[in-house]
C-alpha cells in the first residue's frame, strides 16, 4: 500500500483534489464514489486516498452488512491504479484541484495520516451521514483555517429519496427501487440541509464548484481526467414492477372465478404463499427496524400492509382448522382504508406495491365471503 509521511516545510509542493467517479452497473456503484489525490511535484508521488474500501473476507461479512454494522477504512492506492480500474469498468472520473493554503494543505496531510494510523482507519459506514463522501466534506472542513461556507445547490426542498430516485432512475434501476422503497421507512423522506445534499459523490462536487473558504473560491481548477462515451440506459416498461404486479392482479382476478380444480388448488397455495412472504417480509421490516443500526431502516410504514402476523395465518386460510375469517377480514378492510390513503402518508410509498396489495384484498374478500356462503 503507497504511503507517504510529508513534513510541514514540504506542504506547498503538494496539489490535493477530490475525485469523483460516475455510477456503475452494480448497485454499490449506482450512486458513484469520491476520494482524495495527493500529488507532490518534489517526491513525485501521486497517492489516491479513498474512504469507501471493504473488505468481502471479513468474518461475518453479509451480517454486519445487513445490520448496518460492517467497517469501512481509508486506503491509500497509486494514482494510475485507480484510473485503470475505473477505465475498465467505463466509470468517468472528474478532478477538482482545491485552492487550500500551505497551512490547510499541511492540516490536512497531518489528518489523512492520523486516519491512517491502526483502527483510526476503520469507521462504521452509514450510507446518508458517514460515507467515502461525507468524510471529504468533513475533512475540509476540518483543514480550513477559517470557516467554509458550503454552498445549497438545491432549487428545492428535496429529501434523501428525491436524491436516492435520480440515480436509480437513471439507470432504469425499477426492482432496486422498489427494494430500497420497502426497507427504507420515513426518516428516509425528511426535507435535507443543504450540507446534508453531499452524502452522494455528484452533489459534493456541484458544491464544492461554488463553495468559500471565507471570500477564497475553494475549487481551483476543474477538468475531465479522461472520457467515456456510455450509451444512455433505455427504459423497459416491460420489466417495469408496477407492470409486472399489474399483469399478476389481473391474472388472479380472472383465474379466481373458474372451476378448474387444477386452477383452484394453485390459487389455494398461491394465496398461501402471498401470505407467509408478506408475513416475513414484515418480520424482516421489523428487524431492520429494532435489530439494525440502519437509522433510515426505523418507522417504516410499509409494515402496515406487510403483516408480520401473516405468516402464520398463511396456514389457517382454506385450512380444516379454520379459527374464523376475523383475521382475513380485519387485514381487507384495514388494508383498504391503507390504499385510499397511499400517497398521503408521510412516508413515500412505491406505487408497484399497489396491486400486490390489491390482489391480497381481493383473495381475502372472495375467501371471506366463499366461507360465509357455506355456513
């Protein structure tokens, strides 16, 4: 690993830049990433410093990812390493010089290499508040001699989703969506703070464009570190959620009403299997809720409709052992009362959920009044 101890005398020979790298195919690349490069013109090093590295070996790797309790640390890499592996995977990367005096440049050299030093490198990573972008605005901050004045690029109030959408949907990224839509609960749709906007590499870097230390312009200089031509990602309706949940609800709807037996017993198990998925699903809501350090995870509305109850009365419906139809009722009517008030909530709800929800109503009703008519 490069590394390198620079004296107080040697700071003014130092160029330091954030990097900003594009979004990639995968979704931990979705939203792009930022580090910090380092260049002396006397030692002729070049060293990318970079606060989002992990490691896939840790013991226990996928738990502590789930709980919200996985370490992140600085690294430090050759300048051309990171280009090249960037190039390959045809991510663009963009260099802004920042204009910091001897002094900051020195405050901040002596900050990078504390961070460095044993478990100082290591920090919980939290993906809105404590990321490889936050920690370059807020080593900034700290290197400034004087106050930064960090600019609100916003035209409008926006929440963390608003910011969370444009990248997703940019890349067509329905299903990831919507699977961030249902873990993620209210804290998620609070109207943030103009320094709050930086947790994604892309707004960092529109700030730091109009950003002061004092009256001095804290972005130097600007360039393109090479180009990458990416065909824009095109919409495809058709595997589109919403969709896909549309055609299944109409499918039901439709197969509900024959007298195929074949088709009565695959309805029977499918209204089972709708309910225990829902059912755990619901436990799982709750997990991220109180068993995780995820504070976007907490009071998440989609467990209104995703009962953890669900999973266990999977078994009673059409089952012998029936304990009445309450349940099933109680879960329609409340369920329905939820839709009609869908997009008054104050958590934004994915409106691909609608007819999943609207096809449990639907089966519950017609299993309701298919057991009253037999009484």
């Amino acid at each position: 690993m490069p590394s390198k101890i620079f004296a107080q005398n040697d700071s003014c020979h130092i160029r330091i830049s954030v990097l900003t790298v594009s979004p990639g195919e995968e979704l931990y690349s979705t939203f792009g990433h930022s580090a910090l490069r380092i260049t002396d013109s006397v030692s002729h090093s070049d060293i990318v410093y970079n606060y989002g590295t992990f490691n896939f070996d840790e013991p226990g790797f996928y738990m502590k990812f789930v709980r919200g309790k996985l370490t992140f640390y600085l690294s430090a890499d050759d300048f051309d390493s990171f280009v090249n592996d960037n190039r390959q995977e045809q991510r663009a990367a963009t260099e802004q010089v920042l204009n910091l005096t001897c002094a900051e440049k020195y405050n901040m050299i002596m900050l990078l290499q504390a961070n460095m030093m044993g478990d100082n490198r290591k920090y919980k990573y939290d993906f809105t508040f404590d990321n490889c972008t936050t920690r370059l605005r807020d080593l900034i901050e700290k290197s400034a001699d004087t106050d930064v004045h960090f600019a609100n690029i916003l035209s409008a109030k926006k929440t963390f989703r608003d910011l969370i959408y444009e990248y997703l949907d940019k890349n067509d990224k329905q299903w990831s969506k919507l699977g961030i839509d249902i873990l993620l609960g209210e804290p998620t749709d609070a109207f943030m703070q103009p320094k709050e906007v930086m947790f994604l590499p892309d707004y960092l870097m529109n700030a730091l464009d109009k950003t002061n230390i004092d009256s001095r312009k804290i972005v130097s200089s600007k360039h393109d570190l090479y180009n990458i031509n990416l065909k824009p990602v095109a919409v495809n309706y058709f595997t589109h959620p919403l969709f896909i949940f549309s055609c299944l609800f109409i499918l039901v709807v439709l197969l509900s009403f024959s007298k195929n037996v074949f088709v009565k017993r695959m309805l029977i198990a499918f209204d089972g299997f709708m309910f225990f998925i829902t059912g755990l699903l619901g436990i799982l809501l709750l997990f991220m809720w109180f068993g995780t350090d995820h504070r976007m995870c907490k009071d998440n509305f989609n467990l209104l409709w995703a009962w953890p109850t669900n999973v266990i009365a999977a078994f009673y419906m059409h089952s012998k052992k029936k304990p009445g139809t309450k349940y099933f009722m109680i879960y329609a009517v409340f369920t329905l009362v939820l839709l009609g008030c869908w997009f008054f909530l104050p958590q934004h709800m994915n409106p691909a959920l609608i007819p999943i929800i609207a096809t449990l109503i639907f089966r519950s009703i017609l299993y309701i009044s298919r057991e009253n008519s037999k009484r």
